[in-house]
C-alpha cells in the first residue's frame, strides 16, 4: 500500500505508465488499519467515498479528509487474503490484506501488513465484484512468480508492483457483466486527465512526464 498517493484535483488518481483504469465505484465505506498519525483510534480509519480500479491497483479516495488520510492505495500484485463477504444483517463488503510499498532504502521490518475492508453501502456489486476478482486473479496469472503475498521482511527480492501494468485486461473488459443494480461506472476509454503526466515510481515526489 502507500498512504496518500498522488491525486488531481477532481480526485483522480494520477496514472502510472502503462496503467489502465477499470472502473470506479462510488458510495463505498472504507476501512483500514494501522495509519501513522491515527493513534487514538489504534491507527484504525473508516471513511466513505470512491474506490478506482486499474490494471495495476485499487484507490481508495475519501469524499473528505480524515486526519492526515486522504487516499489509500493498494497495488494488486500486494493483495492477498482477499474475500467477499455477504452478512445477513450488515452490506456485502470485501475484506483482505495489502502489504506495504517499501522505498528500497528502508528496511521491509519497519512496515506492517495492513487488513482492508470495502463495504458496499449504496447499491449492489454485481458488477464490481467480478470485475475485481477476475482482474486480480489475472493478474496474479500472468505474473506467475508472483504466487503468493509479499514474503517475510527482507526474506526475498521486493516486486516490482508496476509489473502489473503488463497483464492484458482489455478483453476481460469487453465481456464485464453490467448489474443494473451497481452504480459501478466502468471506463470504456480512459478518463480524461487534467494533463498528460504519468508516474513512473511509487516514491517519486512528482508525476514524471511519458516522454
């Protein structure tokens, strides 16, 4: 994961080289622990807002800024333990774990694995749900020595979390199943951006430009 990842001013996430946007899905509660700066909640936040899925993660973008927190970001190739969930008296939701993006000077011992929920609060996710699984399973497909969750700290090389761009996803998306009961928006071209920067590092403090 890495906290506050770089946004435009509509919201939107800012696009790393080579990723694609799948869908966005709004009126979504989101849950997470263990957040630097939330210590009175045990580093617990909950928030409402967006979740924005690419080929090559899942954003969470607070309608509005909890504390320090303001969006979340969850590359795919970090996600494991992930599972939907339909509770008889409470929202369908997704649970599941995400590992931290570590910069390479840091040791991997000082980040912690971090619990995630999605709950679906405003409408129904036939829509999402496939989508998400489908693309997450592909991409841990097509990423074969990507089989299983990050490793122990500092018990193997780090994965590069962008490797995900190289999945091909647009046929998945051609076929999407369309719940009329999801708000789900799915991009079938890409989201017009304020400009034309892509990032090409999950550390770099600035959008780098394609060329």
């Amino acid at each position: 994961m890495a906290l506050n990842p770089q946004l435009y001013a509509n919201g939107m996430p800012v696009a790393f080289v080579g990723e694609m946007f799948v869908l966005a899905r709004d009126g979504v509660e989101f849950e997470v622990d263990k957040i630097p700066g939330h210590f009175s909640s045990g580093g617990h936040v909950k928030a409402k807002g967006i979740v924005y899925l690419s080929n090559i993660r899942m954003v969470f973008v607070a309608s509005k800024p909890v504390g320090n927190f303001v969006a979340f970001d969850m590359p795919l190739l970090y996600i494991h333990g992930e599972k939907f969930n339909q509770p008889i008296f409470f929202c369908n939701n997704i649970s599941g774990l995400v590992e931290p993006v570590v910069p390479e000077d840091q040791p991997r011992a000082l980040y912690s694995t971090h619990s995630f929920k999605i709950l679906f609060k405003e409408g129904g996710c036939g829509t999402f749900i496939p989508l998400f699984l489908n693309l997450i399973a592909s991409v841990r497909q097509y990423n074969q020595h990507y089989a299983r969750p990050v490793p122990a700290p500092d018990a193997a090389p780090r994965v590069d979390p962008l490797q995900a761009a190289q999945t091909p996803v647009e046929e998945m998306m051609r076929h999407a199943y369309v719940d009329p009961n999801d708000p789900t928006k799915i991009f079938l071209q890409q989201p017009a951006s304020e400009s034309q920067l892509r990032r090409r590092a999950y550390h770099s403090q600035a959008a780098e430009n394609m060329n």
